[in-house]
C-alpha cells in the first residue's frame, strides 16, 4: 500500500512539475538568481508538497482497499479452524501453534 501511494504521488508531483516548468518558460532567463535566492524555500515547499500528496494517497488507499478487512479475516479463521481451507501445511502448521 505505500508502494502504490508513494507511485501515485511520484506520478503527480511529475505531472504537476511538468505543467508548472511549460507555464513558467519565461522565468528561465533568471533562473539561476531565482534559485540562489529562493533555492531553499522551493526546496522546502516541493517536499511539503510531495509529503502532503503522499500522506494524501495513503489516507485514500487505507480508507477504500482496506474495506472489509476483519470481515475477510474472519472468514479465513473459520475456514481454518473447520479444516476447510485450501492452504498449504507450512501456513496451517504455523497457525495451529
């Protein structure tokens, strides 16, 4: 799950950086006072930015993957328990203790 919510929040700081770098093109010719000036506080704010849209992703995929879980559980539990499961022996040994 942070596999996918660190996936999903590369892919749209990218998206975003690419739209913000086309809009921007005419700050290019300063950019080299821009980012000794400003250099740390863009920093600072693009890492806020990117930890604030991970955060974000992962609240998302925790609330709408996550649905059901113990109920899933559960079920398995009394299969197990029943001796009507399809798992392996490794699994139902490790179980069983």
């Amino acid at each position: 799950m942070t596999g996918n919510a660190l996936l999903l929040a590369i892919t749209l700081f990218v998206g975003l950086a690419v739209v913000l770098l086309e809009r921007l093109k005419f700050l290019a010719a300063y950019k080299h006072s821009l980012f000794h000036l400003y250099g740390n506080d863009i920093g600072i704010f693009a890492l806020l930015l990117f930890l604030n849209v991970f955060a974000l992703f992962f609240v998302l995929l925790r609330r709408f993957r996550l649905k059901n879980t113990g109920q899933k559980l559960l079920h398995l539990d009394k299969q197990v328990k029943t001796g009507h499961s399809a798992l392996s022996r490794e699994i139902q040994e490790r179980y069983e203790e």
